[in-house]
C-alpha cells in the first residue's frame, strides 16, 4: 500500500490557487443563461457511428436524441419515441408527433430508418453493426418504427437505451455513400439535430459551444453551454471560482469539494465499471491463469477504500444487473505469492515488458495506472505505462497494438443483455465492444439461451451460469465500480444526477438557473 499512498501524496489539490490557459481564462457569454460543464476527456468528433467514447457521448447527448434513453434510475425514458411495445418477435415504436430538426424540417420514421439501417451496416463503419446485425427494420407510416431482432432478445431496448443509436437526419446525410459516410465532414461540425440544443463549435482542447435549439420540442431555459475538456482538479478548481457550473468530480478531490460554499455533491453507482482491456490476440495473454495472476497482484479493494474513499465496490465480473450474478463468485483477493505462482505455471518469462495504456485527466485512473503499474510489476511483469488520447486508444485497438489498455464506463445495469457486448465471440471491436477479443463459444450459448426467454428466474439462472463462466475466464481484469460524482454550483437547477457519465446531461431541457 505504500506505492498507493506515494501515488496520492503526490496529487494535491489547490483548490485556492484558480487555473491559468485557454480553458480556465474563457470568458462567460454576456447572458446570464450560459454554462460551463466539464468534460472529463477530449472529445473526438460527434458521430453515432463511431465506437462510443464518453466525452463523446456527453455532447451528442444534447444535440442529438434517441428514441429512448436511462433515467436517473436506470429505468427506461421516452425521448424520440412516446411510447413502445416490446413482443417476442418485435419491438414497435410509436413517435412523438409533429417534432422538427433544428434546422426546422420535419422529422419522421424515414429519419429514424435511415439511422437505424447504417448502424446496422458494417460498410458504414458502425460500431454498432454488431448489435445489430440480421434485424430488420420498418416505417410503416411517419410516427411508426418497428424493429425485428434477428433473434428473440428480451433485453434487445438495453443495446439501444442510453447514449447509443442517436437519430441522424437524412435530409443532411442522405446524399453520401454508405462506405464512405463515416467520414463525412458533418460529424465535425453537426450543426442539425433533435436535442435541446446545436452545435456551434470546437475549438479543439478548449471547449464545446452548443446553443439553444429553436424548433426543440419545449422551451428550454438555459440558451448556452460552454463544455470544457479539463483535468478534474483543475475543474474543481474552476467550480470554486464559479467558472464552473457542473463537475464530475474524482473521488480524490471530494472532500475539498464539499468543503466549498455553495456547491452541492451528489452521488450515483454507476451502472459500469473500471477495467483493463487484456489483449487475447496476443499468446502472451490467452491462457487465462495470466489474467487471473494479474487480478491476485492488484489489491483492488485497497484501491476502493484509499483512492475512491469507500465510495465504489470491487468488481469481479463482467456483468453488473444485480439478479444476473450468482451468489458467490471468486473474489481474486490480493495475493501476490499466488500471482506469481500462476505466471510460473502458465510460463510467463519474468521481466517480460507489457505496456499499460491509459487517457489521462481523471485522477483515479491515473493513480490508479501507477498502482497497477508497480503491482504487476512485483508479481514479475515489467510494467511501462503509455498516456495516450482517445483516437489513438481506439486506434491500438482496431490495429491491435495495445498489451494492457486502462479504461472506464458503460450502462450494463438495465439488463444483462447490455453486458454481452462486450464478452460476445461475435463483437470484436470495432464491430463490437469486444475490446480484449475474449472468445468463449459456450458462454455466448448460454447469454443466447437467456435472452430468447421471457421468463425472468429462468434468464436469471442461466445468466448466473454464464457470469460463473465469465468469472472464471476473467476476460478483462475488472478493478472497480465507482460511484460516480457529481458536483453542481450555487446557480445551476434541475440537474437530476445519473450513475452514468455518458448520460450525465439526460434531463439537461429541465436545467434552469437560479435568478
């Protein structure tokens, strides 16, 4: 433990101290209905086709909508779509009526049709062609989607709730060629969507402008936001200063924040968890006793009660939905000798370099990447750790190029079905979320076998066999499942928080300000 406390003595934060730079010296809009919002990473470009990344995500979810999203309460939300029927063999949507784009054309059931048939094109690029792959896809009239699984999923509205499956308008993309639109110059700058508020601009490591969307579908109070992506501290900072109006805050930083007047900090489980993506690819890596050592070498549960002051559980599956586990699962409990012992046995060469990959600007995951670092590395694995932005992450993924890669998120608590993604011999990225191309045919039978029920003790009982499965296989090295915080000041109104970041800003058309 004492590398861990090494780690955080290094990290202080000077709440007093303000910041300095194009982030922190940006002017307020001359309103008084302007924001600041932090963004915990930088943002690439805004496209539902791409695989999802979370700062991504936060700002497509306010100028874009799905038909569907998660509440506060991980319980579905209308958004697009009033009202759904889910039968064994379809789900049918029916429409909000008379809504428009920002631009102020009309949206109908083409709009959600045309998105819906190229994220289920591979040729598009989609990373969620995957999901989707062999539904079929219905507009009978213009307030009507249906969609027809390839296969009975009950869980199927779980791979599209949330900060997924955004509606494109085909008015704008309608035109491009179905290979060559993910690279369309609109995801840079989409100026035309179906949230509460329009693009404006990036200037690119300073900030996201979005201003109030005027054909929205209810008036919306606050008429700018500024997001800007900076490092935690640094925003918390901000939040004192009152340059700041919302801050997902880092655990390392809550007691300073809470001790700063005005600001409120609320708390949510987030409905995913922080990992290490193992790249089974590489034969280094593919005997599981490799993994598992590494999960003895981490004392996880120092991590939760030092670095995110309790506020967070160990995690030791893929799986989050609470009935989907199994009553005891293998808790990998920190044991070095027995880590070692496991790297002998699956004939690990000690001192073999292995490169740990991270984004950085969150300041548990960069503590966090130290730990694992010396960690593993007394277990016998030669450790070098690589601070690397988001399209480059993604990159070494597509390329495989990446030994350990150290990230976050998901929404896998509506139901298990949302989990499969992410361990489906079918779903390596870039077409799915398989980021460690883990492969276990018979786990995928028995997620298929649940998922084609209706019957929840049933589905129950087979996805506790599968979670047994993946318990066992250990397809990532699962660390923790933070809490996820959020920190609002004095001005800010209505901010309903959520467990999942991505989906922080869902009820961001309820935001007002105080007066």
């Amino acid at each position: 433990m004492n590398r861990l406390s090494g780690a955080l003595a290094v990290l202080v934060l000077v709440l007093a101290a303000g910041c300095s730079g194009p982030a922190g010296s940006l002017a307020r809009d001359s309103s008084h209905n302007t924001i600041s919002i932090h963004l915990y990473q930088k943002p690439k470009r805004f496209s539902p086709l791409d695989p999802p990344t979370g700062p991504d995500q936060q700002v497509m979810t306010l100028i874009f909508d799905n038909l569907l999203t998660l509440d506060d309460s991980y319980s579905y939300a209308p958004r697009l779509a009033e009202r759904w029927e889910v039968r064994a063999d379809r789900i049918t949507f029916h429409l909000r009526r008379g809504l428009k784009w920002s631009d102020g054309m009309p949206f109908t059931s083409k709009d959600v049709l045309f998105t819906y048939r190229l994220l289920a094109d591979a040729k598009s690029g989609s990373a969620m062609a995957g999901k989707l792959a062999g539904a079929a896809f219905e507009a009978p009239d213009d307030t009507t989607f249906v969609i027809r699984p390839a296969r009975p999923n009950v869980g199927f509205l779980s791979l599209i709730a949330g900060p997924f499956a955004f509606i494109l308008p085909e008015h704008v993309l309608g035109m491009e060629p179905v290979d060559r639109i993910a690279g369309s110059v609109f995801f840079n700058h989409p100026t035309v969507g179906m949230g509460p508020y329009t693009f404006v601009t990036y200037k690119t490591d300073q900030y996201v402008e979005l201003a109030v969307n005027p054909h929205y579908r209810k008036p919306i109070a606050i008429s700018r936001i500024f997001l800007k992506p900076i490092s935690s501290d640094v925003a918390a900072a901000q939040l004192g200063t009152g340059e700041m109006d919302l801050v997902q805050i880092s655990p390392t930083d809550l007691r300073a924040v809470e001790s700063l007047k005005g600001v409120t900090v609320s708390a949510k489980p987030s409905p995913g968890f922080i990992r290490i993506a193992v790249d089974q690819s590489d034969r280094r890596f593919a005997d599981p006793r490799v993994r598992r050592a590494m999960l003895h070498a981490i004392d996880r549960e120092a991590l939760v009660a030092k670095l995110l002051a309790g506020r967070g559980r160990v995690q030791n599956s893929s799986f989050v939905t609470s009935w989907a586990l199994p009553g005891t699962l293998e808790a990998y409990a920190y044991d070095p000798a027995r880590a070692r012992s496991l790297l002998a046995q699956a004939g690990w060469k000690a001192g073999e370099k292995v490169t740990l990959s991270w984004i950085p600007g969150q300041r548990d995951r960069d503590v966090t990447a130290t730990v694992v670092q010396g960690a593993l590395s007394a277990a016998g694995m030669t450790v070098e750790l690589k601070q690397v932005q988001a399209a480059e992450l993604l990159e070494s993924y597509e390329k495989r190029t990446f030994d350990l890669a150290l990230f976050g998120g998901g929404s896998y608590a509506v139901d298990p079905s949302s989990s499969v993604t992410i361990i489906n011999c079918t779903a390596f990225y870039p077409s799915g979320g398989n980021i460690s191309n883990f492969c276990d045919e018979s786990l995928d039978t028995l997620t298929a076998r649940a998922d084609a029920g209706t019957d929840r003790g049933q589905r129950a009982k087979l996805y506790q066999e599968a979670a047994g499965k993946d318990n066992a296989q250990v397809p990532y090295l699962w660390l923790y499942n933070p809490d996820t915080l959020w920190a609002t000041g004095s001005r800010l109104r209505g901010f309903k928080p959520s467990g999942d970041f991505a989906t922080g800003f869902w009820n961001a058309d309820e935001w007002t300000l105080a007066g």
